[in-house]
C-alpha cells in the first residue's frame, strides 16, 4: 500500500489525476467501502483499540476474538509490535 501511495503521488502530480493528496484520496475510497459494509472508521477504530489493550494485558484470547470479528466484517489487521496495528479493507 505504501508503494502503491508513493507511486499514486508521483503519477498525481504529473497528472493532476485527483486534486488532491492521494493518501486523501485512498482514505475516501477507504471510507466509501466502510460505508458500504456499514461500518464507520471510528467503530473499526475502536474495535482495535480494544484489541490493543488486550494484547498489552496479554489477553490473547480477547484479542484474537476481536481480530477474529474484525476478518468477519472484512477488515484485515496487521500488527506492528504489541503496542500498534494498522488495518484495511479486505476484498475477497
């Protein structure tokens, strides 16, 4: 995704495809595929915050649930340590 943004940025600014930042650009298409599934980036956002502390109070079990329905709702998360995740939308 990072190259992806990277290279979007280069090609928007040769031609001025978007108008705007292209990580701006990805989170609006982001947001428009939550709205979709009837989610919002606050409710995933919670949901891994939750999972988070969990992790950081070593209960995997509460994690693992949460990451578990995060998959069921087509929302990937990728783990970056114990004290961080990131996350995005799954296409199947």
């Amino acid at each position: 995704l990072k190259l992806f943004t990277h290279q979007m940025g280069e090609l928007s600014k040769v031609l001025n495809l978007f108008g705007e930042p292209p990580t701006q650009f990805l989170n609006l298409l982001r947001d428009l595929h939550l709205k979709e599934k009837n989610l919002s980036r606050g409710q995933v956002e919670e949901l891994i915050s939750k999972r988070i502390e969990a992790r950081k109070q070593k209960d995997f079990r509460t994690s693992d649930l949460i990451r578990d329905e995060l998959l069921n709702l087509g929302i990937e998360v990728m783990d970056q340590g114990t004290q961080s995740s990131t996350w995005d939308i799954r296409f199947d």
